[in-house]
C-alpha cells in the first residue's frame, strides 16, 4: 500500500489552503526560550545517562537522602537533595494553594502500604492492574482534590509532595496517595513511589518505608530507582 | 523532517542527548494533539521524566523516534482522561478561521497554529493521531502503526478518514466563506 502525498507537500487534489497549514505546522516548533525553561525544570536529570545510572550529586547526599526524588511540577522535576536547605528551583512559583491537610494514619502501615504501586501503564505501554489497592485511610473524608485543582498536573502534584517532604512529611504522603487516586495509570507513579518512602522515612516509619520499597522492587525490578533505594533504606 | 535517530543497544546517550534533538518535536507533537499550549510544558516534563526512567531500557528495535512518541501518546492520552480536560480542543472555530485566511498575517505563525488546531480538532483522538503523526510528524504509516499499536491497514483507514475529515472541513469553510 502505498503513502499518499503528505497535505504539506501539495499535490493536485490537496488544496492549497490545506498544503499551508500543514507546512506551517511543520515547522511550528518552541522558541528557544521555551526549550530552555524547560530543560532548566528537568535539571540534572538532563545530564544522567541513560537509564538514570548515575545521578549528579548523588554521591554528596546523605544516606536518607539518597532516595532522591525526582518530580517536577509546574517547574522543576529532579530534586535530588533532600535536606532542608535544598533550593527550590527559582522558577517554581507555588502559586496554587495548599489543599486541605490530609493526615495519615499515625502508627499503622496505611492502606497505600499494601496497595501494590500503581501501574506506570503509560510508560510500560501496558495496562496494570491496581489489584486490591484499598482507599487510604483517610479517603473518605478527602476532599476531592481535582475539582479544587481541575487543571492540575501529574507533574504538578507531586512536585507539591516532593515540596513538602522537607517540612511536613505528612503532607507528602497525603499528596502522594491523592496522587495515586486521581492517575492509577499516570506515568510517574515510580517517581510517587519514591516520594511516599522518603516520607515514611521522615516520619520515622522505617518499617513501611521498607515495605513499600519491597513492593516497589517487587513491581518494577528492572527501575532506575530501586537500585538507589536499595541503599537507602536499612 | 524529523532527525531520526536510532539507538542501539548499548548506545552511549543521555537524557540530555535526547532532549537536545527531540524537545522541541514533543512540544509540538502535544500542541497538534490538542494539550493547551499551559499544559504542554508539563506534558513534556512528564515525556522526559519517563526517558529518563526508560531510556537503559531502550533497546533499539524501534527507533528513538517511534519509542517517544509512544511516550507521547501515553502521556496525552493520560492527561485527556480527566474528565475536565477530555475535551479540551482547538479554540477556533474551523470555518471562522479558514474562511478569512488567505494569507498570514503578522502573527503569521500563531494564526496558522490556531488555524490548523481548529482543523485538527474535528477529529476524533484516535484519527487525529494518525493524521499528526503521519502528516506532521513525518512518520511512515508503519512507524504510525508501530507508535500506535494497531495494524496498519487499521492506521491507513484512519489516516485516510481523516484527510477526508480534512477536506470536508476545508470546503464547507470556502462555502461559509463564499456567502459572507
């Protein structure tokens, strides 16, 4: 079979307003500018190679900051330093307010523990099921955060988790499972993973952070992460 | 034309590497997909996040090009799955556009994009991706197939269904045009 005659190339039975269109779109590309905001969100991610099998910087943090977390927002999405005196990137405004505070179960594993990770379908071209994940505790009250942020990002949730992490653990959390709610198939359901372990982490629950990070291994095996988060935990 | 390039096993490249030869076409492949231009940015971010992720995984029986768009696609469709952007289109009205446009005009290239995201937004998402793909794009129709994941007669009878779309639009517009 062969290929017909692209719009943009013309041809006797395309019409020229057609011919112009698709030729403008062709070359309808970002400005510059545009690119170079956006490489500046990805960060150091851009300079990794492949597969993210050395991070920069990844040496210089802690052990508990070795999970590293990458997630950008309406900006940035590597943050690879956790500490508190990491820099949130210049060009990260927070403009979108805080949702109500969602709070985890204080003591007990919570249901997102043994919830199985959610699938990365879009990445793995899949479709995964989410098995028996059950509600987090606190589901039933939580307000329904897309009609509050209808526009709201994968991206842009969890860079409000990673935000989080440094000053209110517990919000991270609550923010990684209300991702988990609104994308049970978004492709940075790792990057939620990785998030909601360094939150159980700072929360002092080692415990289901090590279980998570065991389910995490378990469901992605062959993850750039889970190398990192090997060494991370105890 | 699209810089195709072909990773190969083993390949020594980076995210970096990937980005200075692709960015700019999954910009603007989720510009022709209908994400509104605020949303592209992050959609893109989303795309590289997932090269980065994949990329050691990569093996090469695609072509980089294939692979990423595929990624796009992902990402598009997971984005339009929300119900409150799902039928997030084109912001013109086709005919109002390609009935007064014989030529552009200062902001040539935005007009011409608003323009064509009016036409492309008569389709459906399953057509439309074709037709971007293969007509925007430069993919070969196996490449579509392959991007797409559905048999190729499937992606010729899609493609062909939306230029036809196309051409529908086109002329009821030079009509609409024609009795003003």
């Amino acid at each position: 079979m062969s290929e017909p005659v692209r719009f943009r190339d013309g041809g006797a039975d395309v019409p020229p307003e057609l011919a112009r269109l698709f030729a403008a779109g062709t070359k309808d590309l970002p400005s510059d500018g545009d690119l170079r905001r956006l490489a500046a969100r990805l960060g150091p991610v851009l300079e990794s190679p492949a597969g993210g099998s050395a991070w920069p910087g990844w040496a210089t943090v802690g052990k508990l900051a070795a999970l590293g977390v990458l997630v950008a927002g309406s900006a940035v999405f590597f943050a690879l330093n956790f500490g508190p005196h990491t820099p949130r990137p210049p060009d990260v405004p927070d403009s979108v307010p805080a949702p109500p505070e969602v709070s985890p179960a204080p003591s007990v594993v919570p249901p997102v523990m043994s919830a199985p990770v959610a699938g990365d379908a879009a990445a793995n071209g899949s479709a995964v099921p989410l098995g028996s994940s059950a509600p987090s505790a606190s589901s039933s009250s939580r307000p329904n955060a897309a009609s509050t942020r209808p526009a709201e990002t994968e991206a842009q949730l969890l860079e409000r988790a990673r935000t989080a992490l440094s000053a209110d653990p517990a919000r991270a959390l609550a923010l990684t499972e209300q991702h988990r709610a609104h994308f049970p198939a978004g492709v940075l359901a790792q990057e939620r993973e990785v998030i909601a372990i360094e939150a159980l982490k700072r929360l002092g629950r080692t415990d289901d952070a090590a279980q998570r990070a065991a389910a995490f291994a378990r469901r992605y095996p062959n993850s750039a992460y889970r190398k990192k988060l090997n060494t991370s935990l105890p | 034309m699209f810089p195709l390039t072909l990773l190969k096993p083993g390949a020594a490249s980076t995210v970096r590497e990937v980005f200075d030869e692709h960015a700019g076409y999954v910009w603007r492949t989720f510009r022709h997909l209908g994400i509104s231009e605020a949303d592209v940015p992050d959609l893109c971010q989303e795309v590289f996040v997932v090269v980065h992720r994949k990329l050691g995984e990569f093996e090469g029986r695609s072509s980089l090009k294939t692979w990423l768009y595929g990624i796009c696609l992902r990402v598009a469709s997971d984005h339009r799955r929300r119900a409150h952007v799902r039928n997030e289109r084109a912001h013109a009205e086709p005919g109002e556009h390609l009935a007064a446009s014989g030529s552009f005009g200062p902001d040539a290239r935005v007009e011409a994009r608003a323009e064509l995201q009016a036409l492309l937004a008569e389709l459906d998402d399953d057509k439309r991706t074709v037709l971007v793909l293969y007509e925007l794009e430069g993919l070969t129709m196996k490449e579509v197939a392959e991007v797409v994941g559905c048999p190729l007669q499937t992606a010729y009878s899609r493609l062909h269904a939306a230029r036809a779309r196309m051409l529908e639009v086109l002329t009821a517009a030079r009509e609409q045009g024609s009795e003003r």
